[in-house]
C-alpha cells in the first residue's frame, strides 16, 4: 500500500487520533463544557481527515509511477478522495 516512512507517517497520524478521541470520550463522560468537548471532537476529525487524504496520496503517487502495478485506479482514488470531502 504505501512506502514505510509514509505508513510510520499514517500509523503516527491516526495513533493521535485515537488518543484525542480517548480524550473526548472522557470529557463527555467528565460532563465537560460543550464547547470544548466539539472543539476537541474537531481536531479527531480533522486529524483522520488528513490521514485518509496521506493515504490517497501516497497510493496515487505509486498508481503515477508505476500504472501497470495492482493499485487502484484513478477513478477509485477519485471515488476514495471525494469520500473525505
């Protein structure tokens, strides 16, 4: 799927992101201020955003250089990026 820098970058990402939302689950079962339990829930998502789009292109970087290879095709990684959206 991706290169090992690029998978240590995508498995950091979402490593935080499980701690953030470990986070966010405590503050609601802490009875937290609403506006920091959403704000908090903002930075999971965003941060699990930016992991999906590591992973699209990572994958699209490798389906440009090497378009014979078993990878997904560009109208997969377009149906995957637009999923983000």
């Amino acid at each position: 799927m991706t290169t090992d820098p690029a998978r240590t970058a995508i498995v950091n990402r979402l490593r935080r992101a499980h701690g953030q939302l470990a986070g966010v689950i405590a503050m609601i079962e802490d009875e937290r201020d609403c506006h920091e339990v959403v704000t908090q829930l903002a930075a999971v998502s965003k941060a699990l955003d930016r992991a999906g789009f590591k992973i699209i292109a990572t994958n699209l970087r490798s389906c440009l250089t090497d378009p014979d290879g078993d990878g997904p095709d560009a109208e997969s990684l377009e149906k995957l990026f637009l999923s983000l959206a």
